[in-house]
C-alpha cells in the first residue's frame, strides 16, 4: 500500500469492489440481465408452433447444442436399441429356419452356428458388430437371408457411428470451455485519460497460448422509446472502442484496458454521475478470436449493468518487471482505486465552456482607426470620378491659369502625415494621390480631400521598407495618363515616330 501510495498519490485509495466486504449497499432488487456475468443469454424461446421441424431437419446441430447429460442419454440409447433390434432379427432368422431346436444334430448346417437361443444371437451380433471374431459363432454360406442381415447390419453400424461419434467429438472440441480463461473485470469504471472522461473495462488471457486475431465488440441495451412514440425494448446501440483507430483489434498477451470515448457520438454522452443512479442499461461485450492450438473461432462474453460501473475510479495496475521478464499479478485483476473526476457529464462540460469563452467586440477607439483607415468600393469609385473632373477642370484652366507663377508648397507636416499613410490605403487611392503630387498644384488641392485625417495613423510595411532603402533603390511610381489622353501619348518619341509610319 505504501508503495502504491508512492506511485500514484496520497489522494488515491484503493477500492476492493466486491462490496459486500467493504459496505453494507442498500438493498437493491436484483435487475434481469440479459447476457449473464458468464457469458449466456438469458433469452427462451417459446411458442414455436409448427417451427418445431426446423430442430428435426438440422438433427446434427441440435444434437451438438444439447446439453452432456442428454447427449449421453441419447448416446447410450441409440446403441442399446440398436443392438438389440439387430440381436432380435437374427434370433427370429434362427427360429424361423428351426436352428434353435436342432443345434444338437452335428448333420444340420445352421444359418449361425452355434446361435441356440436369444442371448447368444446378441452376442454373435456384438462380436461381428464390434469385429471381435471369437470364432465360435459365425454365420455359413447355406443361409441368404443371413448374408443380406450381414450387409444391412455393416452398413447401419457404420451411419449410426459416424453420426454418434461425430457429434459427441464436435461437442467435445467446441472452444467454448477456452472461453473459461479468457476473463473480465468484474465492474466498469468512469474517469478520465488524456483529459478526455471515457468508460473503461478490463479483460485479460490466462493461458499462454494466444487469440488469433482477437477482435473486441461492446453493445448498448437499452429500452427507448422513437419520436413518433414506437417502443423499441432492448434496443442495441453500438459503442466504439476504437474501430477507426484500430484499438479494437487486441494483441492479448497481458491484460489490455478497453477503453471507450464519451463524446458527442457516445450514447452516454449526457451522463452524469448523478443520473448514473438513475439509468437503466446493460453493457455487453464480445470479445472473439482464433483458437491457436485448434484454429477454431472462440467467443467470450459478458456484460456490465448501470451498478457495475463506478464513477471515477480507475484500474489497479497488475503488470511488474522482473529480473529478465514481466510478471502479471491476476490478484489485482478486478482492483480499482478512486481518482478525481468530474461529477457532470461531457454536455454540461462543453456548455460551461461554451459560456465561459469571452465574446470578442470591438472597442470604440478600434471602430474610429478602421473607419478612418478602411476604405469601401463606394469610396473608391467616387474618388475616381472626382480625379476624372478634375482633370478636365484643370484642362480647361490651364489657359487661364499658365501665366500666374506659383511657390511651390513646402513638405509640411501633412503633407508629410499623407506622404507617410497613403502606403496604408488601396492600390487605386495610392496611384491617384502619386499622380497628384506630379500634377499641377491645383490637382493636390483638390485630392487633399482624399488624405486620412486619423494623426496617430501608424506607417505601412512598404512604406517602412522604402524607407529604409537608399534614395537610389526607391522604385518610382510610372505616371498615368491623363483621363481623355491616347495610350500613344505616353510613348517616347520615337516609338511614336514607328507607330504613325505603320
């Protein structure tokens, strides 16, 4: 215990779950199972009817599913009356021919010598029967009737022993009684593994030969009832044990803990250790595989009600290393010990964290900087048709306007503050504020409109990075054409020359 305690905690105790040494349980009235403890099924058919003849036209496999006691029975029976319904015809062919009454005449030719009387025509049957051949009895060749019984007699004996003998060697051979040492926990328990609450049971092999593809399966029975009011008793329910992962597929050399994953798939999914009290099911599991030593399919089963599952506890580890090997202790096999486990069910946990995940929203500071910086299509656009009239203003004034000689405007601070965001705007507000500051002064006047008011506004990454760069490495914005222009316009003056001899 103290070497438990070491291992796994203080917190931790171990539990002996056979209860009746532990506690005085309250009295429960002892439910129906429907797969007993060993394996059977506690289902009786009845009301045949006329489906009685389907047991007589397979009779081999009836025979095989008796129980020892009747198949004895019958065993004995179908041998002693045919003995004697053998021994009982030659004994009538002797009394018809009156051998029974001349066997003392040494002229007479019988059809069996030395046949007097009924026990010894028995005996001349068991000794041909069995192919003893004392010798004393034998049948003479003055006697057909004698030899067609002979022929009738061989045949029936064979067909009697092929079936009697084979159907006792069936049963006998039957890896059922293999299924006596495969074993299961007694109860099932609930608790956690990697985080994750999961229904776990334990089996284990205690022969050193191994199952062959050994194969573990568990079903739900449970009454429900449909929504549309239908009443499904036992209704069958599979519960996964990893058969997309492969877990269901054992290598039983040492006892393995199956392990099945509440989640949003699994029946049990809003179960909680509370209605755990209340809940009626049944748990069976099935485990198969290949006999190694006979190469027969074996079957082992048993079964887990709402009572024989414990809430958080766990399973007492059995297996040991010693010198040179690892040693299993089966004296632990059924040992649980308590750990800490939530007492709600995986849908109340999700919900919960559901609610306690914070709701992201927007500050009011956050609101201004995207509306300041975020531009829609409606936005662009208008700034397009706005440089277009623009442009055709200036056209027109630029008679008016030629003579009158302009300071060039100063880099000021805003200037510098657009020079600085426009690397956060769009490609098209990008390439309509280069081509103003190219233009003449009064297209910058009126795109100021256009110049983000936000002050705090940080840089872009490209404008950071051309910053950085040396002036000779700055990449220059190409100049866009004038709205109204030709494309040939913007050409130099020789591909132009080309164009127009073309």
């Amino acid at each position: 215990m103290s070497a438990l305690r070491r291992k796994f905690g203080d917190e931790y105790q171990v539990v002996n779950t056979n209860r009746a040494a532990v506690y005085a349980a309250p009295a429960k009235k002892k439910r129906q199972r429907f797969v007993e403890k060993n394996g059977r099924c506690n289902v009786q058919h009845g009301n045949l009817g006329g489906e009685t003849s389907r047991y007589i036209s397979d009779l081999f496999t009836t025979l095989v599913d008796l129980k020892w006691r009747w198949n004895l029975l019958i065993f004995i029976l179908t041998y002693t009356i045919a003995w004697l319904v053998m021994a009982s015809m030659w004994w009538i062919i002797a009394y018809i021919r009156g051998d029974l009454n001349r066997g003392d005449d040494p002229s007479y030719t019988p059809c069996v010598a030395n046949v007097y009387n009924f026990p010894s025509a028995f005996l001349f049957f068991i000794e041909t029967e069995a192919t003893i051949g004392y010798g004393y009895r034998y049948i003479t060749e003055k006697c057909p009737e004698g030899i067609i019984l002979f022929l009738f007699q061989s045949l029936l004996g064979s067909i009697v022993d092929a079936f009697l003998i084979g159907c006792m060697f069936i049963k006998m051979s039957q890896p059922k009684k293999r299924a006596e040492t495969l074993m299961f926990s007694q109860d099932a328990v609930i608790s956690q593994r990697d985080g994750r609450l999961c229904l776990m049971f334990r089996v284990g092999n205690l022969r050193n030969s191994h199952m062959v593809s050994a194969q573990i399966r568990c079903k739900l029975i449970k009454s429900r009832q449909t929504p549309e009011g239908e009443f499904l008793p036992l209704d069958q329910c599979e519960l996964d044990v990893g058969f997309g992962t492969g877990a269901d597929q054992l290598f039983l050399v040492s006892p393995l803990t199956i392990c099945h994953e509440i989640n949003g798939k699994s029946p049990f999914f809003d179960l909680s250790q509370r209605s755990l009290m209340s809940e009626q099911f049944e748990i069976v599991v099935i485990l198969e595989g290949i006999v190694e030593t006979t190469g027969m399919t074996c079957q082992a089963r048993t079964s887990y009600t709402e009572d024989e599952v414990l809430w958080g506890h766990r399973f007492l580890p059995v297996m040991s290393l010693e010198e040179g090997f690892f040693r299993v202790d089966y004296s632990q096999f059924h040992s649980t010990f308590e750990v800490p486990t939530p007492c709600y069910s995986v849908k109340e946990h999700e919900e919960k964290a559901s609610l306690r995940s914070p709701v992201v929203t927007p500050s009011l500071a956050d609101g201004r900087a995207r509306k300041d910086r975020i531009f829609s299509l409606d936005c662009i656009d208008g700034a397009e048709e706005r440089g277009n009239r623009i442009g055709g203003q200036q056209r027109a004034s630029s008679g008016r306007e030629g003579q009158r000689q302009r300071p060039e405007p100063r880099a000021g601070p805003q200037q510098s503050e657009r020079a600085s965001s426009t690397g956060d705007l769009p490609l098209q507000l990008q390439r309509l504020g280069s081509a103003a500051g190219r233009g003449e002064p009064g297209e910058g006047r009126h795109l100021g409109a256009l110049q983000v008011r936000s002050v705090p506004m940080t840089q872009s990454t490209g404008d950071l990075l051309q910053a950085r760069l040396p002036p000779a490495l700055v990449p220059t914005p190409l100049p866009l054409p004038l709205p109204g222009a030709r494309p040939e316009d913007s050409l130099p003056p020789k591909l132009r020359k080309m164009n127009a001899e073309r």
